[in-house]
C-alpha cells in the first residue's frame, strides 16, 4: 500500500521530491538484511561550524562509513562539509535534508516538531531514520556535530566488536546463549548487591557476554562530558557534575526492524528504540553549552569546573564526593555509577585542545546570536 505523502506548502512547490525523503516501512524492515562486518556513523547536522570539522576528524579514523545528513544553515557548516567530502571521498556520504524541520533546541520549539506525525518528513524521527535507513555497515553509531571523539577507545571499541563478530559463537545456538546470559546475570546481581564481582563492569569479557548473549537485541551505551568555556578555557564542570547521555541517547548496535527513531509526545524528542544495553563509558567532550552562549542563551556558570588539560590529575573519589550531593534521582544514579566504573580508566582520553580553545574565542566573540540552537 502506498503510503500518504506531505501536501504541504512547501512539499508541493517542486522544490524537492516528498517521497524521496520518507522512510517507508519498507526501508525499515531491509535493516533486518545481513551486512558486511564495520562501523557506520550516522551525523545529522545543523549551524555545526564550530566543531563539526574536529567532530568528523575524532570519529572518522574508528569508522567505516559517516553519513551525515544536513539541513541548510546559517554558517559555513555546508562549506566545511564540502571540503570534508574531498578530503575524505572514501568514507564520507553526505545528504541535504530539505524539507522544513522545526528548530529543536528549546521546548517551544520542541512542541512545534510534535504538530507532524512521527512518519511525517517534518518530523525529527524521519529525520533520523532517513540516514539509519543507508547505513551499509553491520553496527550503526549516532554521532553528533557538537561532540569531539575520543578516537583511540572508540577504535579499541572497534577492534572487540571485530574479534567477537568472528568468534565462531557469535552464530551460536539457543544453548550457548542461555549460558551466556546466565553468566553475566550472575555477575551482574553479585555487583548490585555484593562488594565482589567476578569480572568488572568495564572489562572486554562483560561485553563480550551480554553481546553474546543478547545478539542482535543489544547495544552499547555511550556518555561524554559536557564542555563549557569559562575563564578563556575550555573546561568540564564538577560542581554540579554534568554529563552528557550516558541515559539511553546515544548508542552502538546492530541495527534492525525492532531498532529506529520514533518521537516521544510526552518528552517531546526523538528517541531511539533499542533492546537491552550496557555501558561502555565516556567517549566524547560535548560542545552543546558553547553553541548556547554563542546563541546568547546564557546558562548559569557552574560553582567548580576544571580545565581539560587537568582533568587527568582528577580521582574518581573526589568526584564521588561531589556527585554524592546531588539530586537523588535516576540521572544522577546513573552519572556516578559512569564515574565510579569509567572515570579513572577513561580520564586518559581527556586531552587539551588548544586550538578549539582559539576557536571558540573566536567564534564567541565574533559570532555571538548568530546562531540558532
């Protein structure tokens, strides 16, 4: 049955092509057909200039593809991906969503998304879908232009999802998967509830089995640390702690029919269906609370943040004893389980980036309300 298509305005003028850009049932269902093993990194993109060329560059190297779907922009994020495009042809697939989206950064902008129906090509889960859908790769990635990778672990993440897609039990039978997922129960519940564990949260082996156990229904969940630009320097707050993701936003999984962008009317964002996942840790700095002052939406400074070039004389116990002040809700559950398991090994990634740091001097004093979220 063919599916109805946009009759608005703007999809009616022949400016493009409504059908083109509607994820069709169809396409969703194809993501279920077997695919070459890899890594597919899937970008979209808007008034991204700041960091988009540092956000591509970190990612790339761990990746196989990067599909980077793109709306019009008020800066030069179009021109940056032109010449990104040339220099890398081989991994780099670009595509110009045009049909209208809402602006998504503040919630009454939000609400205007939640006029469309999710399958609508207005809507920011069609949005989403349109590059999920051309992925070539077995394991998919969302990437996000305000976020500055840490290449070398999401490499290392690369290279175990690699040596288990090879393993010979990765085509397993009902029997292996049940030992597999009792096994990391068994040590899942001996954390929870117990000071011992008989292998750590973060080792390769506790992935390895619940991939095991789960494939294809699993994914791996990633965090980052948000960046803020206080006192000529880029720097991460810890008072309060502030983190980005790490709750169920961003992931790496095999992508399948049971796994796409849908919206959330009640949350009023897009959200990603996936099956059970386990953490991995921090994996990125986030640029978003920059983009914000350059918008003049000036947020309230936090009471402590640190420099990024300090951040590795940092212990996991002097944070703990700031996150152990915050909030008790399920967030920040989350935020110290991430720091007590990820920080000490993860710190290492954190390093200074003086010319971002030039960069975003520039950009906020030259280009400041120029911007939209």
């Amino acid at each position: 049955m063919t599916e109805k298509l946009c009759t608005c305005d703007q999809c009616s003028s022949g400016e493009y092509d409504p059908a083109y850009y509607k994820v069709s049932d169809e396409e969703i269902r194809q993501l279920n057909n077997r695919r070459p093993f890899g890594l597919s990194g899937h970008m979209v993109a808007k008034n991204e200039a700041l960091t988009i060329k540092e956000s591509v560059e970190s990612v790339l190297p761990a990746l196989d593809e990067l599909i980077i779907t793109y709306q019009t922009s008020r800066d030069r994020t179009e021109e940056i991906l032109r010449h990104l495009q040339q220099e890398y042809p081989d991994k780099l697939r670009i595509f110009h969503y045009k049909p209208y989206l809402p602006p998504y950064g503040r919630l009454a902008d939000r609400k205007e998304s939640g006029r469309y129906a999710e399958k609508s090509i207005h809507n920011p889960a069609n949005y989403y879908n349109f590059g999920l859908v051309r992925h070539r790769f077995a394991f998919y990635m969302k990437v996000d232009g305000d976020q500055v990778y840490f290449t070398e672990k999401l490499q290392n993440i690369r290279n175990e999802l690699y040596r288990l897609h090879q393993q010979p039990g990765w085509k397993r039978g009902k029997p292996a998967r049940q030992f597999c997922r009792k096994l990391f129960w068994a040590n899942y519940y001996l954390m929870r509830f117990t000071p011992f564990h008989l292998f750590p949260v973060i080792s390769r082996l506790n992935r390895s089995l619940f991939a095991l156990a789960f494939s294809p229904d699993f994914a791996y969940s990633m965090a980052g640390l948000n960046v803020r630009y206080t006192n000529s320097d880029l720097t991460i707050p810890v008072k309060p702690l502030d983190f980005n993701s790490g709750v169920g936003d961003h992931f790496i999984l095999p992508a399948t029919s049971k796994t796409f962008y849908s919206w959330s009317g009640k949350n009023l964002y897009e959200y990603f269906r996936v099956p059970k996942f386990v953490p991995i840790g921090f994996c990125w700095l986030h640029f978003k609370y920059v983009k914000i002052a350059m918008d003049g939406q000036f947020r309230e400074l936090p009471a402590e943040s640190v420099p990024l070039s300090q951040c590795k004389d940092l212990y996991v116990q002097s944070l703990l004893k700031k996150a152990s002040s915050a909030k008790k809700n399920k967030r920040n559950q989350i935020r110290t389980m991430l720091l007590t398991h990820f920080w000490d090994q993860d710190k290492q990634f954190v390093h200074d980036l003086p010319e971002l740091t030039q960069k975003v001097e520039r950009f906020l004093n030259e280009h400041s309300q120029d911007f939209e979220e």
